[in-house]
C-alpha cells in the first residue's frame, strides 16, 4: 500500500483540481486492479481520466475489457448510493442489473463504434430500490497510445424529470382533448398565424359538414366564411391575444379566445 501511495504522490497534475472525486482517485489502491498502480499508468489512460474529472458533465470512464470505472463528482451523484463502490469496480459488478446492456457497450466501444440513446430507460437500483430512469447516453472509444480502443468513455445525462414531466403534461393536454370533444358545443382549436387546424370536437365537425380540416389552415379548410370577415376576426385575435366575443351571431363561427400572438390561437364556436 504505501508503495501505491508513494506512486499516486507522484501522478502529475492531471488529477489537480479534480474535484471530491478527483482526490478519491489519486487515493485509490489502483494496484489491486487491473489498472496497476496510479504512477504506471499509460499517458493515454492519464489524459482521459484528466478529462473525465475535469468536465462539470456526469462522465464515466470504462477501461479495459472489464470496463472498470473512473467518473467525476457529477457521475458519482447520479450513481447515488453505488458511490464511491463503484470506483474502480467492474462496471458489469457495479450494474448488475444493467450487466446486458453494458456488455453490448464494451463490446462495440472496444470495437472502436459508437453508441447513442436519447430518453433510454432502464431500471436501476442506485438506492437500494429498483427506481425507472430515463437518460441520454453517449459512448465513444478512447484509444491507446497504440490508436486501438483501450476503453470506452460514457456521457450520462438523466432526464427522468423531464420525461415525467412530458407525459404528464401528455395526459394533462390528452384528458383537455377528451373533455372538449365531448362538449356539447362545437370548439376548435387552430394555432400559427395561418391559423391552422390542430383539434376540432364532434360537435364542430358535424357543423361544417364531412371535410378534412386537420392540419389545414382556416382558409384553405373554410373557404366560403372569407366572406364573412372570419379570417379578419381571427387575425385580430391572434396579432392582439385579445379574444373576441360574439353572441347569435350570423357569422358560422365566433371567436371566443386567443392562446398567444406567438404559437396559437383558440377558436370556440356558438350560436
């Protein structure tokens, strides 16, 4: 052990500035791993856990055909309760409930491929308790001093929250939509400036007659309501946000709200 700390004393600076983790590595008993010890290090094994400890971005480093992991303080709290075990650990061992997934990821990283998943999900027990989480992952080879891959590193980014965050937001505008259709009166919902048709209840469809309105702007879908100065009705609406309001009408339609000047506009029809 102390010939192990006598080498980490003598590493150079690329672990200076390291952060938490930084230090735990400089620390570590590297020669217990396949790794050996800190001071024997390959240059180019040096240069990528510098960049690893350095970057403010959760990156985990895989090296070797263990795939035996280095990260930096933003890999070690995503990793949760699986910190600091994991350092220096064989990333199948650390994973086991992943072991698949990452076994597919050293054999094409060390392959010299890349690997790229937007919102992937997989369970992960980083507290002791099997939780669902979704994140971007991107995996490329680093090389040796050879240019043959020697690991692979892994940028991990979670977006569990905002994945949640969509499909709620999902439901949230999916249980609109069913309330709205089933309105008794006809509505619609038209958005940009052409004021094209996103959404269109029963009700409103059985006003206008069986034609195809979706994804068509109003006066391309209507054109015979031109006439009655709708078009104008809604252009005012949509440049302004400020809704309009019109009871026993003549006009087919009535404007009763505009979303935004921006990105839409809310047609609600009565007459």
């Amino acid at each position: 052990m102390s010939d192990t700390r006598s080498d980490a004393a003598n590493v150079g600076d690329f672990l200076q500035r390291g952060g938490l983790t930084g230090a735990l590595i400089r620390d570590y008993d590297w020669a217990a791993t396949a790794l050996g010890p800190i001071g024997s290090w390959p240059q180019s094994l040096k240069s990528a856990v510098g960049m690893v400890v350095h970057s403010t971005v959760p990156i985990v480093l895989l090296w070797g055909s263990d795939g035996i992991m280095i990260y930096n303080d933003a890999y070690s709290r995503f990793a949760g309760a699986r910190h600091p075990q994991a350092l220096g650990a064989k990333v199948r061992e650390s994973w086991a409930e992943v072991a698949d997934f990452n076994d597919n990821v050293m054999k094409v990283g060390l392959s010299g491929g890349t690997l790229a998943y937007k919102d992937q999900e997989l369970t992960l027990y980083r507290h002791g308790i099997a939780e669902q989480v979704w994140m971007n992952l991107d995996y490329s080879p680093v090389l040796d001093e050879r240019g043959v891959p020697a690991g692979v590193v892994a940028i991990v980014v979670e977006t569990t929250a905002r994945v949640l965050a969509d499909r709620r937001n999902a439901a949230e505008r999916d249980r609109l939509r069913k309330m709205f259709e089933q309105a008794p009166g006809f509505m619609a919902l038209f958005e940009g400036p052409n004021h094209v048709f996103t959404f269109a209840n029963a009700a409103y469809m059985r006003l206008i007659g069986p034609r195809d309105v979706i994804g068509k702007p109003v006066r391309e879908a209507l054109p015979e309501v031109g006439e009655q100065g709708f078009f104008d009705l809604l252009d005012e609406c949509y440049t302004s946000a400020r809704p309009f309001l019109a009871h026993h009408s003549e006009s087919v339609c009535a404007v009763l709200a505009a979303r935004s000047k921006i990105d839409s506009s809310t047609l609600s029809t009565s007459r």
